[in-house]
C-alpha cells in the first residue's frame, strides 16, 4: 500500500516551525517561505529537499523509486519520489531530513534533543 498525504501530514505538520499551503492543487509544507515538501496534484509522487551532490547517485541507485526534478528545480536542492516505492519509515525519514535542511540549526539541536 503506497503511502499517502494523510500519513505524511501529520509528521510534516509536527516538525517545527511547519506550515501548510496549497499552490495551483498541490499542497506543500513550508518552514517560513522555504518548501521542504510538495505533492503531486495526483499524491503520487512526493518531492522533498535532497542534497544536490547526492541527487544523481539516488537517480541511478534507485531509478524505480526516485524521479530527477523538473528542469526548472534542478537548481535547487530537490528530488522527488514515486510514492508507491517507499514504505512510512522511509517516508519519515525522507520529511525529517528534508525538514532539517531548511529550519534553523538551533531550532533542529532542540528537536533532536528531545
């Protein structure tokens, strides 16, 4: 069973600082003006902040799972992913890190430590 908007809102909407918008159909979850989170119009596919150096070795590692950005965000740090090919812990694992990218390093030291 792929994983849906309804098990990613609820871990979004709890990191810190997490705010949700929609734009032209696709919700996205923001720390202040920054996305660290966007779906799909259809909630197939979920892009995410990801590292730019590390963006063409997830393509070719798992090119099933991971998707290369529109041409118009490559430059960003982002990629997206099918989400039919992720189970909820990767999906946790992929919000939370696209989530630290983008809120403030004291903000992130407090939610690690608790």
């Amino acid at each position: 069973m792929p994983v849906t908007l309804a098990e990613i809102r609820p871990l979004a909407l709890s990191l810190p600082r997490t705010h949700e918008g929609e734009v032209r159909g696709r919700v996205k979850f923001y720390v202040g003006r920054i996305v660290f989170v966007a779906m799909a119009r259809d909630e197939t596919m979920m892009g995410f902040g990801f590292p730019k150096d590390f963006r063409e070795a997830a393509l070719e590692a798992e090119p099933d799972k991971f998707v290369r950005p529109r041409t118009s965000d490559l430059r960003y740090n982002w990629l997206v992913v099918r989400l039919a090919a992720i189970d909820h812990e990767e999906m946790e694992d992929l919000v939370t890190e696209a989530w630290s990218m983008c809120v403030p390093k004291r903000v992130l030291a407090e939610w690690i430590a608790r």
